[in-house]
C-alpha cells in the first residue's frame, strides 16, 4: 500500500478494527480445515506451568561455579568472561 493511500485513508479505530476482523480466519472455519485435512484440532488453550529449570538440568561453569540452565547459556559464558585467547 502506498503511504499516501495509507494516510489518505483516514479511517476510525472501529473501521480499522472490522477491516482487521474481516481479513481473520474464523475458529471455527479453521477447525474445518484442520478435519478436512486430517490435521490435528488444536487442544484447548490453556495456561500449562512452563518447565522450570532444576539442580539435575543446570550446567555449572567449572572456572567460576555458575550455573546455567542451557549448555549454551555456558558456552557464551565462558567466551564473554573466561576467555583464554592470549594463552594460544
């Protein structure tokens, strides 16, 4: 869209929101789709606790005995802070 065609546009918070609402795939229409095309219906959305981090998972820095829950998290932890470039 050209942004003179966007200005000249002009329209009210409530318009903006139909032409949005228009432009979206209704649930239920959605879930059609899914059975035609034998994919899974999506589960009902629900807040599920996120997976916590425990003393079993966590990675420990063996220069400053850190922990860190991802071995990446380790490894950009161990080049930003013990990085031993002039020891080569």
């Amino acid at each position: 869209m050209k942004l003179s065609a966007k200005f000249a546009r002009q329209e009210s918070e409530e318009m903006r929101q139909a032409r949005v609402a228009r432009r979206r795939v209704a649930d239920e229409r959605a879930d059609a789709i899914r059975r035609m095309l034998n994919v899974p219906l999506r589960p009902p959305e629900s807040p599920e606790p996120r997976a916590v981090a425990t003393s079993s998972q966590a990675v420990v820095c063996p220069d400053c005995h850190r922990t860190f829950s991802l071995p990446m998290h380790l490894g950009r932890h161990r080049k930003a802070k013990h990085d031993r470039s002039d020891a080569a």
